[in-house]
C-alpha cells in the first residue's frame, strides 16, 4: 500500500498541529509552575518578616513591663515612689532596644561556611 500524497500531507498538517499544541501546553505548564513557585517564595517571606516583627515587638515590650515591674516592686518596698520605676523603666527601655540590635546584627545562615 503506498501512501498517497493527501494522505501525507495530512499527516504533516495534524504533526505539525500536535507539535504546537504540545509546545504550547508545556510553556503553559511551566508558566503555571513558574508562577506557583513565586507564590510560595511571597507567602514565605511575608510569613518569616511577620514573625520577625512579633518577636521584635514582644522583645521591646516585655522589656520595657519587666523593668517597670522591677523599679515598681523596689519603690514599694523602699518608699521611693516614682524613682525606682522611672529608673527601671528607662533600663527596661535600653534592655528592649539593645535586644532589637541584636536580632538586627545576627548573622543569617551558617557561620564561617
């Protein structure tokens, strides 16, 4: 049986058509893969900055009350209302802004590698 020339250049047309349709359904996959995979990367770092700025802003605070608490407890028990708890508050504020340096400067990843 010898193929006749429509019937091959049929079988190129619908070759040719498939081959497009092929290419064109892997440049979608790998849009569709490209685009999930920068998704992910945004969720991520918005989630790793959110918990950066909780643990920054629980740092401060706790810093700041356990200093109050501290000068509050030293001026009830000597009767030197107010100036134990401005003292301790002012530490507590220094303590809080020093551990914010700290998470600042901390190197990211491994050391020395």
């Amino acid at each position: 049986m010898q193929d006749r020339p429509d019937d091959a250049e049929e079988l190129k047309a619908r070759l040719a058509k498939l081959t497009t349709d092929l290419q064109a359904q892997r440049e979608s996959g790998r849009d569709e893969a490209e685009r999930k995979a920068e998704a992910d990367l945004t969720d991520k770092g918005l989630g790793q900055a959110m918990s950066l700025g909780f643990r920054v802003l629980s740092e401060f605070v706790a810093a700041i009350v356990v200093g109050a608490l501290i000068g509050w407890q030293l001026d009830t028990w000597f009767g030197t209302s107010p100036g134990l708890l401005i003292l301790f508050m002012g530490l507590g504020v220094a303590a809080g802004f020093w551990n914010i340096y700290r998470l600042a400067v901390a190197p990211q990843g491994r050391r020395g590698r």
